[in-house]
C-alpha cells in the first residue's frame, strides 16, 4: 500500500515538474517576443510565403501516415494483426489529445479505442510502451549529430560516423533479439523523425533571411530532434509545448538572428499543431470507413497479413 502510495505521489511530482518546465519555456519565449517584436513581421511572412509554409505543413500531416503504420507492426509484433486502415484511423482521431494537459490522453485514447474494437487490452498496453521506447531510442540516435553544439571538441564529421555506427547497430540489434516487424516499426518511427527533422530544416532555410550553408542542415535538424525528445520525455507537458521551443532556441541562437530564429520556432509550432490537424482530417474523413475494418488475433492469420 504505502508502494502505490509513493509511485502514485512520485507520478504527481513530475507531472507538475514537467507542467512548470512547460511554462518556463512558454514565459521564455513570450519574453523573446515582446524583446525583438518590433522586428517580427509575421503577417510579412505569411504573405510573402504561406504557399511553402502550407505545403511544408501538409507534408508533415502526412507523415502522420508513418506514425500509424509503426504502431500497426507494433501490434503485429505482439500478435495482433489490424488493418492498415483502421490503425491510421484509430491512431489519427486520438492523436490531437495530446494537446490536453497531462500529455497522456491520446494514449489512453487509443487505447480506448482499441478495447471498443475488440482488441485485447494487454497487447495494447505493451505497443504504448513500446512505441514510446522506440520513439526515445529513434530521438536519441538523430540527436547524436547535435554533439558538435554541445561538446566543441567534437567535430561534424565524427558525431555522423557514430551515428552510422549507432543506427547500424540499433537495426542488426533489433531483427536479432525481437524480428523483421518489430525492426519495421522501429523503421518508421525512425523516418518520421527524420521527416519531421527535414521539414524543420527546410522551414529555417525558407524563414532565414541569412544567407546559410547547406553542411549546418544535419545540425540544425538534429537539434530539433533533440529538441523533439526532451519535450517528449517531459511529463506534464502537452507535445512538448514550451520545452520544445526552449530547446530549440538555446541550440540554434547562433545560427540565425533572434528575430527570425523566433519565427521560425513560431512557425514551426504552429506547422505542428495544423499538421496534427491535417492528420485528424485524414483519418477522420480519408480512412473513417475503415473503422470498422476486421482485425485478426490468430497467429496464422498475422503471418497471412503480413505475406
């Protein structure tokens, strides 16, 4: 009893930990921003390139589609074999809770409903957890290439020999002690973050008004995929919202001018949230039909899907 009671109390001490973090982050960039607004001109820059800004966007809603297909070879990998379209479904309409508060209720809302659907609860219990410890390890691999911001004496070209080291390891790893689904899944959470990280780099270079070498893209999109990571590891705080945008600012100050290193973390949050959106929309609309898609638990039948 008095375990639960101190797992339980633990839980609330970083949940509300991880809630201030947010709001430092959040007071943070508020105070950048009244600092340097009079050289924002947001309105200037939505003008001028909404076009880019909205294809940019949309490209990050779709990748969403990898999201949903990582956790469907997660489930398989567990022995629950679902349909392509109904984990896209399942995964889009629950994944906008994440902006609640508390940082968990699109899980708990997936998992919702998958028992509504007739999945077996375990399986799903163990895919969250799965899916979040790829997700760590997927953030952690990528930010290997921030190391040159952090330690000096670290060159480029040595932060990317061990991140091919790393990565290549991490796969062999992988199709060794689990199998080819579990390395699939691990795959596409991978690539997500690596799109997400490229999109980010490209609205900086698209945002910048610096002339900006191409040999710094590998940094400034590790930097967001470090800055990705913490904000996910930070109980309490809805995608990362605040952690994120601290991170990111510390990182790249000294690439960019403040005025445009915060519009383009501006904008890249908001990119975010509207890609969510778009990702809401496909599921909800594009794949809505395949909600009630049949799912198959027999393990015959998973080696059949997946042939």
């Amino acid at each position: 009893m008095l375990k639960s009671e101190l797992k339980s109390h633990l839980y609330t001490t970083l949940h509300w930990f991880g809630s201030c973090l947010g709001v430092v982050g959040i007071i943070f960039m508020v105070v950048k921003l009244i600092d340097y607004k009079s050289q924002l001109h947001p309105e200037a820059l939505l003008k001028a390139d909404w076009l880019g800004i909205f294809l940019l966007t949309s490209l990050y809603g779709i990748a969403g589609l990898l999201l949903a297909r990582a956790w469907r070879f997660l489930l398989i990998y567990l022995g629950v074999a679902v349909s392509s379209g109904w984990a896209v479904w399942a995964y889009g309409v629950s994944q906008l809770a994440k902006y609640v508060p508390g940082n968990i209720f699109h899980l708990a809302g997936r998992q919702a409903l998958g028992a509504a659907a007739g999945l077996p609860n375990w399986p799903l219990v163990k895919s969250t957890a799965w899916e979040l410890t790829l997700q760590v390890i997927a953030g952690a691999i990528v930010s290997i290439l921030v190391l040159p911001l952090i330690i000096t004496t670290i060159s480029p070209m040595v932060s990317l020999f061990v991140f091919t080291i790393v990565l290549l390891a991490t796969l062999v790893l992988f199709y060794y002690f689990f199998n080819s689904q579990f390395l699939l899944a691990f795959c596409w959470y991978f690539l997500f973050l690596i799109v997400g990280s490229s999109i980010f780099s490209a609205m900086a270079f698209y945002i910048s008004s610096d002339e900006l070498s191409l040999t710094i893209i590998p940094i400034i999109a590790s930097g967001y995929a470090l800055a990705w990571l913490i904000g996910l590891l930070t109980p309490g705080a809805p995608a990362g919202i605040g952690v994120r945008e601290f991170i990111l600012y510390s990182l790249l100050e000294r690439f960019f001018n403040s005025a445009d290193l915060l519009t383009i973390i501006v904008v890249s949050r908001m990119m975010t949230v509207a890609g969510d959106f778009i990702f809401y929309l496909i599921a909800g609309f594009i794949f809505k039909s395949r909600r009630n898609d049949k799912f198959f638990t027999n393990q015959n039948l998973v080696r059949t899907e997946l042939s």
